[in-house]
C-alpha cells in the first residue's frame, strides 16, 4: 500500500502519511464493529448430549430488557382428538443483541373425544419439545410472570416443567418433560405452562416447530435460531472503508 503514497523523490509525502493513517483507521473501525454480545444468556447451559437439566434454579421470572421481534398463537388437536389446545410461541432480543425463544402450551378441557357429556376426561400434556436448534449454545430456564413479558402474549401459568434437555447429534431438539422430578406434573385439561425459555448465542430467526407429547406427538409452526446477516452499522462502515480507500487511490494517482 504504501507504494501509493511516494512522491517522485522516493520519500512518502505529507498528503501520502495522513491518508495512510486515515486509512488505517477506517480498516480498524470497520474490523472492530460492534458484534452481537452472547454473554447475555438466562438460564441454565443445556449442552446438545442429551444431558438432563433440573430446572429448579433454572427461573428467569422477573427478566426485563426484552424486544419482542415476532409471536404467534397456534390452536392443535391430537390425531386421537384426546387433547386441544394452543401453543404460544414468540422471538425476544436482550439488551446483548441474542435471541431468546419463548413458549407456553394451553391444555383445553374438552376436545373432539374427551371432555364432553359422555366422554372421558382429555389426555394430559407429558412434554413440550422445540426444533431446530442444531449447532446453538442453548440455555434453558421457566418463568412464572408470563404476563409481564413485553407484547401481552402470554399468562401466568401454574404448570412447572421438572427437567429440560437439548438431545445428541444432531442435536436438534430442546425438550421440557412436566412428568418428571422436582416437578412431577403433567399439564392437566384447563390447565396452562409456566413460560418455557431457550435462550440462545443467535442473533436472527427463522420459521421452526412446536410440538406436545401425550403419548403421540402433536406439532405447529413456531419459530427457530437462524445464521445471523451482518448488522447495518457494520456494513455502513465497510462502505465507508471502501470508499476512503478509493478515494485515497485515486488522489495519490493524480499528485504523481
């Protein structure tokens, strides 16, 4: 680069020093943007091995600083007709810049074969399961305040889920198991999840599923972590490198 910046005696000009450092300084800056930070995760580290984590210390009740980026609600009915109900799904940005995946499962009271006059009582809800999280560092945690998370799109559900896991290769799966310890406690009919959180090191999303488990398996549409794009402020500054770099070019041509 430097070849650019002598004059015709060999020796680097005045012009040639200051648009060297100028364009050091615009390479720094571009090199060193701001990044997304993952050291703002809730929870607790569930490692894509099938290990299983006691969520008791797991709470994230109470967290603030959230930006609601997307949600949906979606109603489902078992095969069997022996449960309904709704699956909430929604995308939170931290302060950090990461992603946070929230879930709440409803268990109707009633369904196509179960509930009414006549009928059995419906099936309860065992497990809640979210894909894909392959290749992200997920940690996993309840919260009990659903209605205070930003967007009034979830309650404050009673149901705890005992344990949570993220499964082995592929490691695509974070599961909440409601039948086991310390909280042994399937979601009976009419009755509603805590809030489910995988918190993860993504920074974008995309569409992804849901699914509950009462024996079979029944699955929606929801959201999942997707391969982050650059950041606008990051690609404004690689612009701007470009063309200073140019520019600085282009001048040094013309003083020769």
């Amino acid at each position: 680069m430097i070849r650019y910046f002598k004059n015709f005696t060999g020796r680097t000009s005045t012009l040639g020093r200051r648009s060297l450092v100028l364009s050091m300084l615009v390479l720094g800056f571009v090199a060193f943007a701001p990044m997304a930070s993952a050291t703002t995760l809730n929870g607790c580290l569930a490692p894509p091995d099938g290990t299983v984590v006691v969520l008791g210390g797991c709470d994230s009740t109470g967290q603030t600083g959230l930006t609601l980026l997307a949600s949906m609600s979606v109603p489902f009915i078992s095969t069997l007709g022996t449960n309904s109900g709704t699956l909430v799904s929604a995308v939170y940005r931290e302060m950090g810049g990461t992603l946070d995946f929230y879930y709440q499962v409803i268990n109707n009271l009633t369904s196509t074969n179960c509930g009414g006059v006549g009928q059995p009582v419906c099936d309860p809800l065992n497990r809640e399961t979210d894909t894909d999280f392959a290749g992200w560092i997920t940690f996993v945690a309840t919260r009990t305040d659903g209605a205070m998370a930003p967007g009034g799109i979830f309650v404050n559900g009673t149901v705890i889920p005992g344990t949570a896991d993220h499964n082995g290769p592929p490691g695509d799966v974070v599961g909440f198991s409601f039948n086991a310890p310390p909280f042994p406690a399937p979601i009976q009919p009419g009755m509603t999840s805590v809030v489910l959180i995988i918190s993860t090191n993504a920074t974008n999303y995309k569409a992804g599923h849901a699914s509950v488990i009462d024996g079979g398996v029944t699955t929606v549409n929801s959201f999942a972590p997707a391969a982050g794009v650059p950041e606008p402020a990051s690609l404004a500054l690689l612009g701007v490198g470009l063309l200073a770099l140019g520019g600085i070019r282009r001048l040094s041509k013309n003083r020769r």
